[in-house]
C-alpha cells in the first residue's frame, strides 16, 4: 500500500510557499549546490521518472521522501517493483514543501510553477535531463551516486554495467530499422534509442534520412525507405485507437518486427543493459 502524506491546512501551506519563493527573490539567490555538503541528504525527492530509477538504485530506502506519480507504474518504469511501500508523490509543490526535503532531484524546468515554489536558498536541487547515450547515463550515475553519499555503489552499478554489456555478443552489421510508433512518429539520432540501435548494429532510418529528433513518416514514406526492421515498444501492436492501428496496416506486415518495453527505453539507467541484450538476442535470432 502506497505511503500517504500528511496534507498541512492551505493557509500555513500559502504563506510558507511564499515566505520561501519571496526570500528567494529577495536575496537574489540560486538553488543552493549540493557541493558542500558535510553529510548525505535524509530526504531526498524525485521529481521526474528518470530519476526515480537512480534513486532506487543507488539510495539507501530510508533516504527516499517522494517518487513520482509513474515509479510504480511497470508499463513506464523499469524500477516499479522496487517502488513497494515508499512515498509516490501526485506532483503538487505542497507535497514537496510538506516534505521539507535536503534534495530535490531531477527538477523538471518546464514545470516553471513547481520550481518557483523550490527555488529558494532552503532547497538544495541537482537537475536531471534525459540522457541521449551511454555514456550519457554513466555520467548521470556519478553525478547522483556523489549528491546522495553513495559514490561506491555508483561505481559498482557502473562496473556491473560494463561487464554486462561486454558480454552481449559483438553485433555484426544487421541493417536498416526505424524506431516507428503510434501515429508515424519516428525517432531520430542523438537518442538514447539510437544508442542502442548502434550498439546492435544497426542504422537508424531517421538519420540516414535526414530528420530531426522526433518527426513523422507517412507509410508511403516508409515503403519507400524499405527498412530491413520497425523496432517498436512492446505491446503497441495492440490495436486501441487510430494511432496504434496504424501499427498494424497490411503494408507494414512483411517488415520484421523488434520490441522493446517502453519502461527499458523511456530513461537512462540499468534498464539499459535488459533493452541492449534483448535487442541483440532478437536480431540474432531471425532468419
């Protein structure tokens, strides 16, 4: 059963919400650095899917405060049986207030009223964005393994990584495929995707077209590429609307199929490692 927190009367919410922000302003002061610090944080908050899987990988359970809405869910988080019995938070600046957290972790930027509510001096932040590589999630590992006192187990996680990838068997050269979802949408290069695609010895279709992170390719355009594979998330086959019924168009059928759970690919993390070996295993083993 998923941990409740205690909800504070508005009133005293409001006024300390603002006391916080104003303080902030006032001082013209920038979330405080998590250099420095003489001991581990005590309550950490997650504020994106990304960084509850580091979180849950490399902190001790007693130093997580607050998980996201998606931690427990399994179709969007690689990490959700892990998530039994800590706190997941609905996404409110009152939560996170009500916490009074020592670190708040993978601060989303967009979400620009939740940030102001958390960037005064009292708050120590450590920003997450979504990693594109590897290497980019190695990096990332380091950086929260050092904010949460766990720099042994970052590398530990790091060296178990390695070795496992090391043991994937070398690809050879598999062909064209295209990361292709719901509605057209193809992914292209500088993708975490695209990572794994290389490392399996394959060519991403958005690159060898030309197009950007993220854009669209029409079925005609797509039987005019000819990929050798459509690499898709698990279970998008099932036709549920217009978009995934797309998936399943009689002009796509003599196209060979990879899947990939969209929890393995979402974020960077030791999910990493289950999408690179199964994305090999399966190229492997068609004819």
């Amino acid at each position: 059963m998923l941990c409740r927190l205690t909800k504070w009367p508005s009133a005293r919410l409001t006024a300390r919400l603002f006391a916080w922000v104003a303080g902030g302003l006032l001082a013209g002061s920038a979330p405080a650095s998590q250099t420095g610090r003489s001991a581990p944080p005590r309550r950490i908050v997650s504020l994106n899917l990304c960084a509850d899987q580091y979180l849950l990988a490399l902190a001790d359970r007693t130093q997580i405060a607050g998980l996201t809405r998606n931690a427990n869910n399994a179709a969007m988080s690689a990490a959700a049986a892990q998530t039994r019995g800590l706190p997941i938070l609905r996404g409110s600046a009152e939560e996170v207030l009500a916490i009074d957290p020592d670190l708040v972790i993978g601060a989303p930027a967009r979400r620009t009223g939740m940030m102001a509510a958390l960037s005064g001096a009292h708050y120590h932040t450590l920003d997450l964005k979504p990693a594109g590589s590897y290497a980019g999630i190695v990096t990332q590992i380091r950086t929260v393994a050092k904010a949460i006192g766990h720099v042994d187990r970052g590398e530990a996680l790091i060296a178990r990584m390695d070795r496992d990838l090391a043991a994937i068997a070398r690809p050879r050269p598999a062909g064209i495929a295209a990361y292709y979802q719901r509605r057209g949408f193809l992914t292209g290069t500088g993708t975490l995707i695209d990572d794994l695609m290389t490392r399996a010895g394959l060519v991403n279709l958005a690159g060898k077209l030309g197009k950007p992170v993220l854009s669209q390719l029409t079925l005609e355009e797509l039987m005019v590429a000819q990929p050798d594979y459509l690499l898709i998330e698990s279970g998008s086959e099932r036709v549920v609307d217009q978009g995934t019924e797309m998936l399943r168009h009689p002009l796509l059928k003599d196209i060979k199929r990879l899947r990939l759970p969209q929890a393995w690919t979402v974020c960077g993390g030791p999910a990493y490692v289950d999408a690179a070996r199964s994305l090999v295993n399966q190229i492997d083993h068609r004819p």
